[in-house]
C-alpha cells in the first residue's frame, strides 16, 4: 500500500494534496453559509481557520485516517473542490467519502470526476475495498455525483442527520474495488 500525495490527472481533473498556499481558496469555498457542515461545523471565516483546515488534513493523512485532495483542472491549479475519504478502517479495508466545489464549479462534473478520481486512488493506492458515502435525500445533485462516480445506491437511513432541529433522511452508496465500474 502506498499513500503518494503527489499529483494525479484523471480525465478533466486531477487531484493534489491541500496546501498552505490554498487558504485564499479554501476561504471563497466556506463563504457560503451551507459550507459549515462540509467543516465539520468550525467556522472557515479567517486566514488562520483556512490554514488549520489545511493541517487538520495534514495530521490526518500522516495519522492514516483521513486523505483529502484538491480538485483542480489539469491545466490550472485553483481549488475548485475537495474530495476525502475519512474513516479509514484497516482491518474492514473501507473509508467514507465526502466531496464539495466551490459555487462556481457547481453544476461542471468537477464534483464526479473528483470523486471517480477519488475512487481511484483509494482503491490503487490506498488499498481499499469498498467506499461509502451518504446524502441528504433532499439533495438531488449530489445523488447524482454519487451514481455519475459509480456508487451504488443501498439504502435510505432515516433520520440519520440533524441540521439545527430539522431530521434528515439520508441515501447511503457504495463503491467496492471489484465493482465493474473500475474496469471500463
């Protein structure tokens, strides 16, 4: 198993390591108001909280629990999204997958070919088995990155999120390393 944080193209995108020099990026991606659940409900509103953001990826990729890559196109190299796999689990060889763009990306398939891309390198370098990622039943876009990236869909977990008092029911996809899909 190999865990090479160099750059990587796949198709349209390619995916790097999150670096200091990000920070502008990171700060456009976390204006939104809706962004602070991809934050894990910190606040990314300064130079400061955009750098810890950063390391936070750092520490977890050198703890082997957690690897995130910016999605960039290949011939630019502005952030235009994340995409992680967290939760890493050794014994089970499995992980949860998370991705965001910024608002300008929304809508271009830089969220699908990140997560295709994502897929990739958690199973090829990584060494994973199966990937797992969930959204809100309320959220038809990312179901469709989820299918588009060659998830399947499992099941619906109910009331499986809270935001402020509101439940969410949430769809939940996975991906294994011997899924068809990874052989096209």
């Amino acid at each position: 198993m190999t865990t090479d944080t160099g750059r990587r193209t796949t198709g349209p995108v390619l995916l790097r390591p999150w670096r200091p020099s990000d920070a502008p990026a990171v700060l456009r991606a976390f204006a939104p108001e809706e962004m602070v659940r991809q934050s894990g409900g910190r606040p990314v509103a300064t130079t400061a909280d955009a750098l810890d953001w950063v390391a936070r990826w750092e520490r977890q990729r050198a703890d082997g629990t957690g690897y995130a890559w910016a999605v960039v196109r290949a011939e630019e190299d502005e952030a235009l999204g994340c995409v992680a796999v967290t939760a890493v689990n050794r014994v089970h060889a499995c992980g949860w997958v998370s991705y965001w763009t910024t608002e300008a990306a929304r809508g271009s398939g830089v969220a699908t070919a990140g997560v295709r891309a994502l897929a990739r390198r958690a199973f090829d370098d990584l060494g994973l088995y199966r990937l797992e990622l969930g959204h809100r039943m309320d959220n038809p876009a990312s179901c469709a990155v989820a299918r588009g990236a060659g998830f399947a869909a499992e099941g619906v977990e109910r009331g499986r999120l809270r935001y402020g008092d509101t439940r969410y029911d949430v769809e939940r996809h996975a991906r294994l390393a011997t899924d068809d899909v990874n052989f096209g």
